[in-house]
C-alpha cells in the first residue's frame, strides 16, 4: 500500500520580543596624532553619513525603538602599540560624541570599546592576498609576542610586502565598527500586516507571516507568494 502522509500544520510561536540589528564599518579618517572628529577632512562626510543612515533607518520608522548603540574603533598596527592605544581610544570616544551630540542620546546608552591594534584585520587580508611571502608573513602575525616587536620582525624580513600593506592595507584598518540594536512591535491586525508585507517584510515574524497566510485562499498567488517570501527571510 502508498504511504500517505498525514499533514501537520503547526502555529508559529510568537515572539514575544521582535529583535532586529544593523551593523557596519566606518572608515573615519584623522590627521597624524589627532583623536579629533573634522567631518570635512577627506573622505569623513561620506563615512559619517554611513553611521547616521544606518541609525536614521531605525530611529525614523514609528514602530521600532532602538535599544543598542555601540562602537568599537581600531588601529593598524604600524607606530608603538602605547601611541596606537591612545589614538584608538580617544578617537572611537570622539566618534561617540559627535554621535550623542547630534541624537541627544543619554550619555550612558552608547557603548563604546576598542582595538589598540587590528591584528585579525591584518592576517585577514593578507591570507587573501597573493604576496610573495604570504605564509612567512601570516606566520609572524601569529606568533604570541610583543606587538612591536612582531610588527618590526615584518617590516625587516619583508620590506617590499610591509611597504605593500602599508599604503594598501593598513588604512582600511583604521576602522570604527558600530552595531545597532532595536525591537519591532508586534502586528496583530491583519490588514496593517499586509501594508507591512508590502513595504518591508522583514519587519514582520514567522507568526504574523501565518496570520496573514491565513487571510488568502490555499493555492492562491497571494499565498504561494506569502510563502515565497518568508522562505527568503529564513535564508
């Protein structure tokens, strides 16, 4: 006999906070020692407006509520790891001004940390590379020692490849990665959340996607099309 599967149409469990979070890099430039923000200093106008898009996005939309900001700002690691602290300190907390003073966040709700040096950044772009002396090179930056001391061993052994890194690598280094949490409220009129599903369906939850399932025909266009849609958010 056929085996005949029987069907078991299981309701989503809804959820009872909708978390959603944006992130990205900003690549903020400064003048030699400087840990001070000059939005008109090269290419900052456009970098800046990365961040401020990124939080206009959320803070714009009626039914979302930020709850997280955070940065974290690197250096690279050429000068001394001390200078590298300082600057890497001073200017992710310059950045966190700049960004309180244009929202009017409480002065505790950005949260702020550093990289004195971004090492991983480093031994990221050159496994990608094709340096001559990749390997060797990827191998210093894996020894477990001074960070001074590591960064001269490649500047000795391998000039040609650090001079490289140097004008190619390293000022993507200097990086300011911020992180913005928020929350969605909950839909429960299935009218609003086929607006919703229009305009944005990644605002919506696995339950509010079967609520509204619920509102068309099965084997209907709208449906098939309902289901196509969340099976790309769940990718």
């Amino acid at each position: 006999e056929p085996f005949k599967p029987v069907y078991r149409y299981v309701r989503p469990e809804a959820e009872v906070v909708k978390t959603r979070s944006l992130s990205g890099s900003a690549f903020i430039d400064f003048p030699v020692s400087d840990t001070k923000i000059h939005p008109d200093y090269r290419n900052n106008s456009v970098e800046l407006t990365k961040i401020f898009a990124s939080i206009d996005s959320v803070k714009n939309d009626k039914d979302n509520t930020i709850t997280e900001l955070s940065i974290i700002g690197y250096a690279s690691p050429e000068g001394s790891y001390s200078s590298n602290t300082r600057l890497a300190m001073g200017r992710t907390h310059s950045l966190k001004e700049y960004v309180q003073e244009l929202y009017h966040f409480e002065s505790s709700f950005i949260k702020t940390s550093y990289e004195s040096e971004d090492w991983e950044g480093l031994r990221a772009y050159v496994e990608k590379s094709t340096l001559p002396h990749k390997k060797e090179i990827i191998n210093i930056i894996d020894i477990d020692m001074d960070p001074d001391a590591k960064e001269n061993l490649i500047k000795r052994s391998y000039r040609d490849e650090y001079d490289f890194l140097l004008k190619n690598c390293y000022p993507a280094l200097r990086h300011s990665d911020y992180y913005i949490g928020y929350t969605i409220r909950t839909y429960t009129d299935v009218e609003e959340i086929k607006r919703v599903f229009v305009e944005n369906p990644q605002k919506l939850s696995l339950n509010e996607f079967y609520l509204l399932a619920q509102a068309y025909e099965p084997g209907s266009n709208e449906l098939n099309h309902v289901i196509w849609i969340n099976s790309i958010n769940l990718l």
